[in-house]
C-alpha cells in the first residue's frame, strides 16, 4: 500500500521524498483526496516505456500470440532460432 501523505506533511518532508520514492509511489491527498501520485523519475521513465509498448498493437498482438505459443510448448531451441535468423 503507497504512503500517504497531506500536502503539508509533503511540502515538510520535501527534501527526503526522493529518498522514499525507490520502491514505491507516495500518494499526496488534500482533505483526503489523493490528488498528486509522486513517484522517482526512473519509476516513470519505466511507466513511460511500459505505456509505449502497450499502445503499439502489432507488438501485443505479436506478444500474445508467443506467450500461448510458449504456455502450449511451441518453442524452439536458441540455436535454431539464431539459424532461422543467420546468426
């Protein structure tokens, strides 16, 4: 469960929030609400890259398509994949 956090008890903490950002975000609230989800930057950068490849639909479909193959045991060995691609 993220921290949370007032805007107050963030404005106050502001110097360590990096520090606590590593594993997870932190919920900011006013009057309760959450309103702000703070998160460490390489958080988001791997969000950000996550969101780009689930919004291009050929590589999901391509995507779910390999895990059933993989799941039904429709593999084939590293070296025949390398020779399939002439490496």
């Amino acid at each position: 469960m993220p921290k949370r956090l007032t805007i107050s008890e963030a404005q106050q903490q502001l110097p360590n929030l990096p520090n606590e950002l590593t594993n997870e975000p932190i919920i900011i609230t006013q009057d309760g609400v959450p309103v702000i989800a703070a998160l460490s930057y390489t958080h988001l950068t791997e969000l950000l890259e996550t969101l780009d490849i689930l919004t291009d639909t050929e590589f999901v479909t391509k995507l779910r398509k390999s895990i059933i193959q993989s799941e039904e045991g429709n593999t084939i060995t590293w070296e025949s994949a390398k020779a399939q691609l002439g490496l």
